[in-house]
C-alpha cells in the first residue's frame, strides 16, 4: 500500500516562501509538505493500482486549460478543523472543476468536508500560533497560472514528494 495525494503545486518564489513561513509559526509539517492546493486529499492505494490512476490522470490534464489563481488573504476552518490558510480568491472555479475530474475513476472517494481550495499555512498548533499565522498573512497575495498538476506520495520518511507532473493539453 502507498499513500498518495494530487494537488496544484505552489510555484515559486510564493511555494517556498508560504513553506517558510509555515515553519516559522512552528508547524512540524512545513517542510515536509510542498505547499500546494489539494486535488485529492490523501489516500491510501494498492501500489498495484498506480498505473491506473497515473492514466486517469494524464486523461484528465490532457482536457484541460491553463487557468489563473489569485491568492489572497486568509481564512480559517477552526472551530470544525484547526487548519489557517491563505485564500484563493480567483480561480476557485478552475479548482473545483479540476478536483472533480481528479476524483473520479479510480480515484472516487467520499470527502470528509465539502472541497474547498485554499494553501495551508498552520495546521493543528496552539490558538496562539494559528492566530499569529492569521493575521500576518491577512495581506498576502500572489498570483501564477496554472499548468498541470502533479501526483505526490508519502514516502516511509513521512515526506510527501512528487511521484510524478501532469501537464495542462499533453494528450
């Protein structure tokens, strides 16, 4: 078995910059987590079956377009989930368009919440830290366009890292 995931990779200089600052309000996952928008939150598959969802996935970013998003400001799921976060403000809907491409197939999964596409930058830390992890990114933006995403697995050292990139119209 292997725990796999799909997202949008944050690129850089705005990937490595919200994974700093992630650390910085003393999340122990930062660095193990490339910030990303999730696609397909993580999942635990039979390795056998990863084939299978590597074509499912290159079918679906074959038919896609490259779409912008705007990030701004942030948001919170507390009190229903301790997770900060830094708003997309355009390009929701390229999101949700894309998720629902991505979970279905094999990859057809029942979500534990309603999807809504945000960058994770505090998650499970004292009130205090999740607080100050609010308010200093309430003036954030960056904006990039998106050209694929990509399909990442957890490795044994519980680091996520990608498995491998799918392009925007690579048919």
């Amino acid at each position: 078995m292997r725990t796999i995931g799909v997202a949008i990779p944050i690129p850089e200089p705005f990937g490595g910059d919200l994974q700093r600052r992630r650390a910085s309000f003393g999340d122990p996952l930062a660095l193990a987590i490339p910030t990303h928008i999730t696609l397909l939150p993580p999942t635990e598959m039979d390795i056998r079956s990863i084939p299978a969802v590597e074509e499912h996935l290159r079918a679906v970013a074959a038919t896609e377009e490259p779409f912008r998003i705007l990030l701004r400001g942030t948001g919170t799921f507390r009190p229903v989930s301790p997770v900060v976060f830094v708003a997309v403000a355009d390009g929701i809907a390229g999101c949700e368009r894309l998720q629902r491409r991505v979970q279905s197939g094999p990859l057809d999964r029942e979500l534990l919440f309603p999807y809504h596409p945000h960058v994770t930058v505090a998650h499970h830390l004292p009130e205090e830290a999740m607080d100050r992890a609010f308010k200093e990114l309430t003036g954030y933006e960056a904006a990039f366009g998106v050209r694929g995403f990509a399909l990442y697995e957890h490795g044994d050292d519980a680091v996520w890292r990608p498995r491998r990139e799918f392009a925007f119209g690579a048919g």
